[in-house]
C-alpha cells in the first residue's frame, strides 16, 4: 500500500488487477452490462439520478469533513456546484436530452428541475437527521473524521479495493459502518456493508459489528444491519468465483424489464436491440 489510507482518496495501487464490491454486484446482475461500461468502456447515457447521487455525496462528504461545522446553505452550495458540473459533463457527452434516461414519462428538462430539487432537499434532511443521531463520526488516528475512508483488503484471494462512506461509533466507542444511498430501496443483500468490515479490520484493526443504509429518500437509515450476515467463506468463494469468470472474459446477459429500462449502456447491447 502506498500510503495511509484516510484523509481523502489516495494511490492504493497494489496490483493491476483489483476488485471492489460494486463490481461484484454489477458483474452478477448483467455480465454484458459490466462489459460494456467497465472492459469496452463505451459511451453511457447520462442519467439525472446519477448527477444526484454523486452530487449529495460530495455535499455529504463536505460536512462530514468539516466535522458538521457547515451551515445548510454551505453544504447545499457544495451540492449544487457538483450538480452543475455533472449536468454540464452529461450535456457534453449527450446534447439529445430526448436521450437521456429518465424516470416515467417526464420531460428529461422536468426530470433535472425536479432532482435538483430533491437533492437539496436531501442534504437538508440529512443535516437534521444529525442533530438527533446518537452515532458520530470516529476519529482517525490523524485526527481527521472517518469519511471516504479507503481499504485495500484480500477475499478469496483477491485484492478488494473499496471506500466506505462513514464510519460512525457509539457512546462506548464500538465502530458502526454506514454508506449513502439516494435510490429508492436499500439493497437486498448487505454486501457493501460486510466487505467494509472486512476492510475496516484489516486497514485500521477496528472491528465492527453492524452498519446501516442511509437512505436519503426517507431521510434517515435502515435498521442495523449485522455485518456477520454474510460469511467470510461465502465472500471468499464469491470473489474467487468472480475473478477466475471475469479473468476468462466471460460474460452473460441478464434482460430483465426491472432493470434494463436503467441500463445506461443499454443502447449497445445486442440482447436490448435485439427486442
């Protein structure tokens, strides 16, 4: 590992080849959808939900490392700033905004206008959930709250790279993991959460034993969730399973009506153009 791993999004280049949860998840839902965004690497069509997702991180991120000292208007500030970046960026890659994905019948226009205005709304809920949560966020050993912490970590043989979003601890000092999710369900499986303990332990020694979702929609988190839910020998196995497949070029489509309506790369698929 190059260096420490807190205070922001450093080089934990250890290997070419690493793995992360998000491609596990994205390689066992659809493998041509993996392939198309992650090994082709082919133009995606921009999406509003995902300019807001990736705006309220940033803007969450902010307060957090400003140890909560940032007022509302502060923090919607850093939000709206990266929404309008992220729409810019989208606008480059598609000026046909009759192109872009969009939730139901909306104007895509309707559809930006409205989750801008969501994404605002969400920060402001997330800064009043705060102020009644019993969970803060843990200190690094720089000093510096635990946000964006990154791990670098072996499973099944294979290096996992991952950030976790919060790492939070009680009154008693136990450590509690949460990530951020703006989407409408929090997912079926708690993967995310059990690979950052996983991560937690080996980067920083520190082991947790429950973590949450904070869905922003609800403004506010999921139950705990045990982070024992999912074995070490099952993670172990997935990974392994994972690499050998992925490594072997091999990649199968999964149409689904739930899901490829979504798919940002759905316009390259022959199993999509195909129907």
């Amino acid at each position: 590992m190059d260096r420490s791993p807190w205070g922001g999004r450093p080089s934990l280049v250890r290997s070419i080849l690493r793995r992360s949860a998000s491609q596990l998840t994205s390689y066992s839902s659809c493998g041509e959808r993996y392939k198309q965004e992650r090994v082709e690497r082919v133009d995606q069509l921009p999406a509003a939900w995902t300019m807001q997702g990736t705006a309220f991180h940033k803007a969450i991120e902010a307060y957090e490392r400003s140890c909560r000292s940032l007022s509302l208007n502060q923090t919607q500030e850093v939000f709206a700033a990266t929404w309008h970046e992220e729409v810019s960026k989208g606008r480059e890659t598609q000026p046909d905004l009759s192109k872009w994905l969009r939730g139901g019948r909306k104007s895509t226009d309707k559809d930006i206008a409205e989750r801008y205005a969501a994404g605002l709304a969400q920060v402001a809920g997330y800064i009043e959930y705060t102020q009644y949560d019993p969970l803060k966020p843990l200190k690094l050993p720089d000093g510096s709250p635990a946000v964006e912490v990154g791990f670098l970590t072996v499973i099944g043989g294979v290096d996992v790279l991952g950030y976790i979003d919060l790492v939070l601890e009680d009154d008693e000092g136990n450590p509690f993991v949460r990530d951020l999710k703006t989407g409408a369900k929090a997912p079926f499986l708690p993967l995310q959460l059990v690979i950052y303990r996983r991560g937690l332990r080996d980067t920083l020694g520190l082991e947790a034993a429950w973590g949450d979702f904070y869905m922003a929609r609800e403004n506010g988190p999921t139950d705990p969730i045990s982070l024992h839910s999912l074995s070490d020998e099952l993670l172990d196995q997935w990974f392994s399973d994972m690499d050998r497949s992925e490594s072997a070029g091999l990649y199968l489509p999964n149409p689904s009506a739930d899901t490829c309506w979504s798919c940002s790369v759905k316009h390259h698929c022959r199993v999509f153009q195909s129907n």
